[in-house]
C-alpha cells in the first residue's frame, strides 16, 4: 500500500521516518477489527486517500515556500466534550480578521488552497463526503448541529493528524464499520503539533494575513502546544463533569451506532465516564494549567452571554473585537439554532443506570468545581 501511494503520486518523502512502521500498527489494527471483505476493501480505500495526500502534502512543502509562512499569535479553544467549545469556535471563526481550519481543506489540503480558485472541486468533494457523513450518522446533527456547514464546516485540531495514523477519526473512518480509535495508536505529541502547524502554513500560504482560531481537545499536551506555539492563548471552558460525562456518552453513542449499528451503552458509559475522570484529574494536576497564556471559561456564563464571554476572550488575548465581527457573530447565532436538527436529548440515568451514585460523583468532582467556580447544574 505503501509503495502503491508513492507510485500514484510520484513521491517518496513522507515527512516522518517513522511513518511506515506506525501505518503498519494502524494496518494490523484494522486487521484485527474488520472480519468482512468488504469492510477491509473500504478500510484499504480510506488509507489509499490518507496516503496519497500525505504524499501530496509533503510534496507542496519542496514545491513552494510554504515552512517560511509565520503562525503568529494563534487563538485556541479548548475544553471537555459537551462545553460549548464548538460554538465558541463557530463565533469566532466569522470574525472578518479570524481564518479558521475547514473540512475541505484538511481533508483534501493538496495543493494550497491559497493557489486555487473559489470554483476548487475540492470544496464539492468535501461537500458530497459531509452529505455522506450526515445520512449514516444523522442523529450527530443532534448534539453537532454545526456539520450542516458540510465542507465548510470547522474541523477540531486533531483532524490535521488524520494523515499521520495516530488517531482514526469519524470524519475519516466514517464508511469503515468500526469504532473510531482514539487511544491506543503510538502518539508524540510534539510531532503531532509540527503536522498541525504545517498544516496551518499550507493553508495561509497565498493569503491575506489572519490571526488564527482554532479549536480541539488540547488539555493533555500544553506542553507541546506552547513550545510549538509560544505566543499562543488558550481558552479553556470548563462545565459540571456529571454534564458532561453524560452528554459525551450520548452523542458518541450516536456516531459510533450510525458507523457500527446496536451498541453496548452500558459500556460506552463506563468508558465515557472514566476519560471524564481521567481528562479531570489532568486538569487537576497538570503544571500549566495555571499559565497565565490560559484564560478560564465557566460554561454557564458562555451560555449567559455568548458575545459578551467571547469580548473577555479577545481582551484576554489583546485583540479587539470590532463591530463588524460582533455582527457577524449575532448574525451567526440568530440563524444557527442548536436544535435546528432536532433536540438533543441525554439524561444523568444513563449514570445511575450503570450503579453510579449522583451524589458521590458530585463530591468526587468537588474540588474541580471549587477551583474553577462551576456549580452542580440542575438537570436530571
């Protein structure tokens, strides 16, 4: 498969020695996993693209000055599932000063899109991709309703290392019968952010210049995130963990049973549930959650105030947030409804269904409510 890509393609440089060992992992993995002909035909399909686009990426990057393009003082949002990071980075991407990542382009980022026309067939292809994504997966426009936006949408930052077969995302994986793999697959995560700021200067090369806004689940690996990007803010959002670990449950459980049919929910609570513990006591425990590049979040008052939060934001990161983008934003929010698909609806039972104790669970994530000033909300 390796050498097939090169063939296609006309390249050999995959941009990381260490590619073809970690694509062999990922290969013995689907092996493991897919039983049908046909799921490992679509299987071979989907890293057949991922390969020739590898290929085709690291080619611009000798063809065109493209390491020379400057990140500078890039915005991102993080936080748990389910904290409304999504809409924070929907606001701020319609900001006329802000470029945000797109579906489009990270799917399909060979050449640079700053090199093409607006009638790029790419954008199409990505439109038909997110049509398919949407009818086997249509419960996600639930909890998502952002995926209408189809190729325009705005992918997370992990979607830039799709590529490197450390994580094998839905919006890759989607026509392969199997449940994404977000763990297991040998990470680096300063490898990882070197692939996403290449990706960020490929798709700013040829462009007028713009501050970037960016979202994904960056918690784990301040680290590497501030040594790649030392000029960086990172706003952080942070909600009720019981929320969450139901909410995440829930909307996951919808991908992964558009992708794989009938699911155990049962144990896709107890996992969910245990990544909310884990992604907690990091947070809890991590030395640079207190750098003062990160700016605290409480969801409530992002609910309360969409606008008024994201003007914290920009003054925290020094920027100004003009009239024509506030505009934008109000504009955005009057015409994006979140239940414009249909309510997404999810319940704490799912919780006390598996034998966990509200209660108990609230007193274990006192001292993270206490620290970031996130009351128990009042749902069932």
């Amino acid at each position: 498969m390796l050498a097939r890509a090169q063939r296609q393609v006309g390249a050999a440089d995959w941009g990381d020695p260490t590619l073809a060992e970690r694509f062999g992992r990922a290969v013995d993995h689907l092996n493991s996993v897919l039983a049908d002909a046909d799921a490992k035909r679509q299987a071979a399909e989907v890293c057949h693209w991922l390969l020739t686009s590898r290929l085709e990426f690291f080619a611009d990057r000798s063809r065109y000055p493209i390491a020379e393009e400057v990140i500078e003082r890039p915005l991102f949002v993080t936080g748990e599932p389910r904290t409304g990071t999504t809409l924070m980075h929907a606001l701020m991407s319609v900001d006329p000063a802000a470029r945000a990542l797109r579906f489009w382009e990270v799917m399909y980022p060979s050449p640079p899109p700053g090199l093409a026309g607006p009638d790029d067939p790419r954008r199409a292809r990505a439109d038909d991709d997110w049509r398919e994504i949407n009818a086997k997966l249509p419960k996600w426009l639930h909890s998502h309703p952002y995926n209408d936006m189809l190729g325009d949408g705005l992918p997370e930052d992990e979607r830039t290392w799709a590529f490197d077969f450390r994580v094998l995302t839905p919006t890759a994986w989607w026509r392969v019968p199997m449940q994404s793999l977000v763990q297991g697959l040998p990470t680096d995560a300063a490898a990882q952010y070197r692939i996403h700021r290449a990706m960020l200067q490929q798709f700013q090369y040829g462009r007028p210049r713009r501050y970037w806004a960016l979202k994904g689940f960056h918690g784990f690996r301040l680290q590497e995130l501030f040594e790649t990007y030392p000029d960086a803010k990172l706003v952080w959002l942070h909600r009720d963990p019981v929320q969450v670990a139901a909410s995440r449950t829930m909307m996951m459980a919808d991908i992964s049973e558009g992708i794989v049919g009938p699911i155990d929910l049962r144990a896709e609570v107890k996992k969910h549930l245990e990544l909310t513990r884990a992604s907690i006591a990091n947070t809890m425990t991590h030395p640079m959650v207190d750098d003062p590049r990160i700016h605290h979040v409480r969801y409530r008052d992002f609910v309360a105030d969409q606008i008024g939060t994201v003007r914290g934001c920009y003054e925290f990161a020094g920027r100004e947030l003009s009239g024509a983008a506030e505009d934008a934003m109000r504009g955005y929010l009057s015409a994006n409804q979140g239940d414009r698909h249909g309510k997404f609806r999810y319940s704490t039972t799912v919780l006390t269904d598996i034998g966990e104790d509200l209660d108990a669970l609230h007193e274990e994530f006192r001292p993270f409510r206490e620290r970031f000033g996130v009351e128990i909300e009042s749902r069932v």
